[in-house]
C-alpha cells in the first residue's frame, strides 16, 4: 500500500527554507526512498550539490543560471527557470521518485519567470503517493491554500546583520 504524500512550503524571511528541505531529503533517503532537489533561481555550486557525491537516490539539478536576486531576471533566467518547471512536472509524472522539492519556487513565482496557476496544476495533478516540497520567501496564497504543511521561518536575529559573510558548509 502506498502512502498518501502531502505538499509542503518553508517559506518567511527568515534562514533554514533550503535546509529544512535538504534535512527531510536526507531523511527520506535514508529511509530507502528517492528524491529529487529541484532549485529554481539558483546557478551557483553550493555546498549541497555535492550530495550527489554520498547519498544514493538523491538527485539535484539547478533551474538557473546565476543568482539574479539583486538585479532584474534576464530572458535567459526566464528559459532557465521554465524548463526546469518543465522538468519537475515530467519528474513528477514519471513517479519514479517518492519526495520532489522545489526549491526556490515561491522566488521564481515572485519574479514571475512562470505563472502560480502552472504550478498548482503540477502539484494538483501528482500521483498521490508524491511528497512535494516547495521553498522561498513570498509564498503566493493560493499555494499556501493547496498546502498540506506551511512553515514560516521568522528571522529574530542574523549575524549578516553583523557583517558576516555566508559560510561554506553553512550558508553555501
């Protein structure tokens, strides 16, 4: 019997939407299930894309080309970001993995490189048995409404408000 698989969305301005996600990824294949690591926006070789080196059955592939996020998205940021929308819906079709996450999804909604009626009909038309997980700040409302678990992370306090820079191993 399968299980029934929920969808889930880290979102807030706060630190962790990506590790949380990275955290239940290692979770499930640890528990002998396969998973998909989509991240939307992001280009740039972070430390988790390594992970493909150690864990069987974890899969990470990144839907951009550099990380637009201080400047305007370019046509090539928009292509980017639509095949890799492209990609996880055939993934997801495919059912050949247990747990899918789109990472940085509520970004590139944000910076409209695809439209939210795409991705709910992805999400609302997945085999049952698929956990989605989605991540970003700005989470659009009619995904929070699909949403079967919604997480906001909340910043109290940063030290990049201190002037620390991002560390490899544990922001990059």
């Amino acid at each position: 019997m399968e299980e029934k698989g929920y969808i889930h969305v880290y979102t807030g301005n706060g630190k962790g939407k990506t590790t949380a996600a990275l955290g239940l990824s290692l979770r499930a294949v640890c528990a002998g299930k396969k998973v998909f690591f989509g991240q939307f926006v992001k280009g740039m070789k972070y430390s988790e894309v390594k992970a493909l080196e150690y864990l069987p059955d974890f899969e990470m592939e990144q839907f951009g080309l550099n990380c637009f996020i201080y400047n305007e998205p370019n046509e090539e940021d928009i292509e980017a970001a639509r095949k890799g929308l492209q990609k996880i819906k055939d993934i997801i079709n495919s059912s050949e993995y247990d747990v899918v996450v789109l990472d940085e999804v509520n970004i590139a909604l944000y910076y409209k490189l695809f439209d939210i009626d795409e991705v709910l009909e992805i999400l609302r038309n997945r085999p049952e048995n698929i956990e989605v997980i989605c991540t970003g700040r700005f989470a659009k409302e009619e995904l929070i409404e699909i949403a079967d678990l919604v997480t906001e992370m909340k910043e109290v306090k940063h030290y990049y408000n201190e002037g620390v820079m991002a560390r490899e191993g544990i922001e990059c």
